[in-house]
C-alpha cells in the first residue's frame, strides 16, 4: 500500500507522546464531499489480503490517494456478527490511537488514506540500519501492546508500511478481533516482527508488560466500552490473568511511572473527528448494489 502522498501531519513532532495524530483535514474533506466522491482506480477487481476475506481496493479522491477495505466478505467467512466487530475495532483502535493511516470509518468497511512508505524488504541494509535508529521503539511496543488486545492476529511486517525517518503505519486492521495467545509463540503475529526487524528478546516481554498495563486501564476506565466485542472483552480478562510469562519490576516500574490517560492513550477531542462512523455502505462507493 505504498503511494506518493504526504504523511499524516503532526502538528507537534516533538511532543512526547506514544501515540499516531490522524489527518483531521482527509476526514473533514470526505465528510463534506460526500463518500461517493471517492473514486475507485479503473480495473481494480480489489485484492484479498493474507489473513482475512476482506477486499482492498485502490482509489482517489480530490488527488489524495486512497485504500478502501471492504469488510463485506468476512461475513460468509467467519459468520456471527464479523463485519460489525471488525467497524467497532477500527473504531477502537483509533480511541487508543493505534499507528494506522488515518481511516474514515463507513458501516462495514473502511477508506485508508495512503500513507507514504514501504516495506522492510524494500530497503537497503544501510537504510534499514537508519530506520531502527530514529524508531519510536517505546510507541511500537505501545501499538503492539493495543493491537494484542483488539486480537490482531498478524503485526507481521508484511503489514507495516516504514519511512527512512522511522515513522510507520499498520495496515491490516481487519486482522483483529481473533482469541489472545500467549508468547512469543505467536510466529504468525509479532514474532516475525520481532526476528525480521532484530529487536531485542526482553522487548517482546516489555510488550506483554504494556499489554498487561492497557488491559487493566480499559477495564477500570471503560475506555473502550463503546466499541468493544465479546472476543476483545475475552482477551483483556485473559491478558491480565495470563501475563507476564517473565516478571520484571524494572519494567514493572517503568510501567508504573507512565500516565497512561496523556502518554499512551489521545484525549478523547483528539481522536473523535476519527471516530464518526458514516451511515454509507462500501456499496455506495463500488456502485455494486451489495449494500451492507
């Protein structure tokens, strides 16, 4: 999903913060033009992704570059009430302000604004060397930590879109709301990351300690209350029973000492233009008369 667009912006680079600012402008924009302005790119069939049966289709609107996800599919694949979990998660993980492109949320599906990097294999040993120096690790560990809670299955790095100043996006997001697993035996999700991109082993477990912290967080503040699944509930009482495998109190206190409400997770007027939810139906942008 690469593209040449811009960046989101971040109207404060420098601040201190562990979590993504989303394009307020791309939103505003397709909420005044009107989701059927979205144009989708001639001869695009849409392509499926690795780990889902949701359909991702190339388009413009107003010049800027754009991916429409259609959920649509996950209903025949996994039944139940898949597409409207999948809605509420993209929702959720813009409430804890998860590094995805910033996202216009319709009833079962979604609009990416594209964001403009690559994958790891794209870059040369040199510049990757550059990336893992200037990235946020402290706020990558932060984002895996909330999507091992919304159940995203597979924060591989086929996934994860990388600039040569360190910034990134997840792409995937209809990867959530799967049942939690515990390790780093998860090979298919944040193990790959973790040997592909050479981080260090105790980062892995400084993420479980972070998972454990945001689980208790949402659970005490109902934070997520409004868009959570009966999946996602499960994992978070099960984060907290079940981790860490390995105990540390020099994480533990790193832990403690961060305020999770203005470090880790937006206020709520930072992110709610995000977490408008359009009534239109992916239909009313393909024109293919399969509303909802």
């Amino acid at each position: 999903m690469t593209s040449g667009t811009d960046p989101d912006p971040d109207p404060d680079p420098t601040a201190n913060r562990l979590y993504a600012r989303y394009d307020e402008a791309f939103v505003s924009m397709i909420q005044s033009k009107g989701v059927e302005s979205i144009t989708i790119s001639p001869d695009q069939s849409g392509f499926r992704t690795r780990t889902s049966g949701a359909e991702v289709y190339k388009g413009t609107v107003n010049g800027t570059e754009v991916f429409l996800i259609d959920a649509r599919p996950e209903q025949q694949k996994y039944q139940n009430n898949r597409v409207r979990d999948l809605v509420q998660l993209a929702k959720a993980a813009v409430r804890l302000g998860v590094s995805i492109p910033t996202p216009v949320i319709l009833r079962d599906g979604w609009v990416l604004k594209a964001f403009d990097g690559d994958l790891v294999t794209k870059f040369t040993k040199r510049e990757w060397e550059g990336i893992m120096k200037k990235l946020n690790q402290e706020q990558f560990l932060w984002d895996c930590a909330k999507l091992y809670v919304l159940g995203h299955n597979d924060v591989s790095p086929v996934n994860i879109l990388l600039q040569e100043d360190g910034s990134y996006r997840v792409i995937d997001l209809q990867a959530m709301n799967h049942p939690f697993r515990a390790g780093i035996q998860d090979i298919r999700s944040f193990g790959r990351t973790w040997m592909r991109w050479n981080l260090p082993p105790e980062a892995y477990h400084e993420m479980e300690h972070y998972a454990v912290a945001l689980a208790n967080y949402i659970d005490e503040t109902n934070l997520l209350n409004p868009y959570l699944t009966e999946q996602v509930t499960q994992n978070i009482n099960a984060i907290s029973k079940h981790l860490p495998l390995i105990e540390s109190n020099q994480l533990q206190a790193t832990q403690n000492s961060l305020e999770l409400d203005t470090d880790v997770v937006p206020p709520e007027d930072v992110v709610s233009p995000v977490l408008h939810e359009h009534e239109e139906s992916v239909a009313t942008i393909l024109g293919d008369g399969r509303d909802g």
